[in-house]
C-alpha cells in the first residue's frame, strides 16, 4: 500500500513537473519583443518570424526533417501559426507544408500567382477552406502587429511578366520592416529582379540571400547597393549543388563580414527589443 502510494505521488510529480516545464517553454516564449529565425533546413529555406504581440509567421517550410525539427523547436508546445507564406513552387521551400498542417493550426497561407497553377498546392487546397489561401503580390503590403511586410516582389505592374517567369525569378520578395530594422529575404530570385528593386529597398540590415547562396543571386551590384550589415546563407551541409558559392561569398566580403551559413552556424536568430 505504502509502495503504491509512492509511485502514484512520483506520477503526479512528473505530471506536474511536466506541465510546469510546459508552461515555462510557453510563457518564455511571450514577450514583447520581435524575434526572426532563420531555421536551420538543411538544403532548403524556412523563417519563423515572431511578431511583438506573439503571433507567428513561417516564411517557406523546407523539404528536409530538419527543418520541421528546428520548427518545433522553436516554438514548442505551441501548435498555431497565424500566417504561412509560400515564396514559389519549389520543393525544397514548400514540401513541408503538408506536415505542418497536419502538426499546426493555420490561420491563412499566401502564395504567389504562379505557385496558384501549381498541382500540389491544389492538392493542399482540398484540405483547406479555400477562402484560407490568397495570392501575394506587391499590391498586397501589409501590417502584421506592428511589422511591415513590404511585398517588393512579384511587383503587380508586371504581373503578365510573372506568369511566365520560372518559379525561382516568381519568388515572393518581402522587406520586412520593424522600428526601422529591416530585413529582405526573396526565395530564390535571381540577379536580373534582384537589381530591379534596389531603389525600393534601400539600405537594410539583414539579407538573405537568394537562392541558397547560388551564383544566380546576390550580385556584386546588387549587394553594394543595398549594403547589408549581415548576411544569411539557408544551406544544406556538402550539398550536391555546393552552395554558397565562393564568388558569391566574395562578393558579400566587400561589403560585410557578418555571414552567417545555417550549415555551419544552424539556426540563426535577431531579436529587436
């Protein structure tokens, strides 16, 4: 009787304890702050963006285990992610979305028009309300709280343009803005519209640069120009397509030595108080 009596107090101990350790993770998680995280994905992109009244935004999903893995993480015990942003079609930025609707609940998703055409997000469609899931364009800025999402591109003016382009020169491309901290971050977007939008972006704070450190992005020109005062690399670690490249890397050099490489360095993470 005793013994039993011991294991059932032991029982409710760890039960406590557990739910407590719970409820720590959760309220340390809430604060007033603005939280970016550029989630270690492996070969692939996924950034949680935590906005100052605790509402959550994922900006691409990844392909790999890792990155839902880093996700979690990241936000655990919390199973509510307010906005999903899809950059463009390719896998490696959007495979993971059908695991995180199954792990997470999610407000809407924005996709870009041509991502709209494409047959697995019209798979995902059937499991949705479809009135959840809405293109993205430059005509569509918006405040989340108090952060800024500055849609630069796909740039609506161009719109005919965009149907036709490949999905990495289609990627959704955000300035986000917050107290003035500002941070551009544009899927896979290649050298030619990357130099497009310089005038629009000015000087910033934190890249990321495109196309996991590919040679068709981040341009000498392009990064001269907007100056940034840090630099993140989404890689996967001896990747078959060896990004960053080195001239890539070189030409960040010349302008910062703030690089920071998610195979090297895995998640990667700015808070502006």
């Amino acid at each position: 009787m005793i013994k039993t009596k011991i294991l059932i107090l032991l029982v409710l101990i760890n039960f406590f304890s557990f739910n407590l350790y719970k409820l720590y993770q959760i309220e340390s998680f809430k604060n007033d702050n603005f939280e970016i995280k550029f989630l270690d994905a492996g070969q692939g992109d996924s950034i949680l963006i935590k906005t100052p009244l605790n509402h959550l935004v994922l900006i691409d999903t990844g392909k790999e285990n890792i990155a839902l893995k880093n996700l979690n993480k990241a936000i655990p015990y919390i199973k509510y992610i307010d906005l999903v942003i899809i950059t463009h079609a390719d896998s490696d930025h959007f495979e993971n979305l059908s695991n995180i609707l199954s792990r997470y609940s999610v407000g809407k998703i924005f996709i870009n028009h041509t991502t709209k055409s494409n047959d697995y997000i019209k798979l995902l469609k059937n499991k949705l309300n479809k009135q959840n899931i809405y293109g993205l364009d430059s005509s569509n800025d918006f405040y989340f709280d108090k952060v800024f999402f500055d849609v630069v591109w796909p740039n609506s003016p161009y719109a005919e343009l965009v149907e036709n382009l490949d999905s990495n020169d289609a990627s959704i491309s955000i300035l986000i803005n917050y107290k003035n901290f500002k941070i551009f971050t544009a899927g896979d977007l290649g050298n030619n519209y990357e130099n497009l939008l310089v005038d629009k972006l000015g000087k910033i704070n934190v890249l990321k640069a495109s196309h996991h450190g590919s040679l068709t992005s981040t341009s000498e020109t392009f990064v001269e120009n907007i100056n940034p005062d840090f630099v993140i690399i989404s890689a996967g670690a001896n990747n078959q397509y060896n990004h960053p490249h080195p001239d890539v890397i070189k030409n960040i050099s010349k302008v910062t030595k703030n690089i920071f490489d998610t195979s090297k360095h895995g998640t990667i993470k700015f808070i502006v108080k």
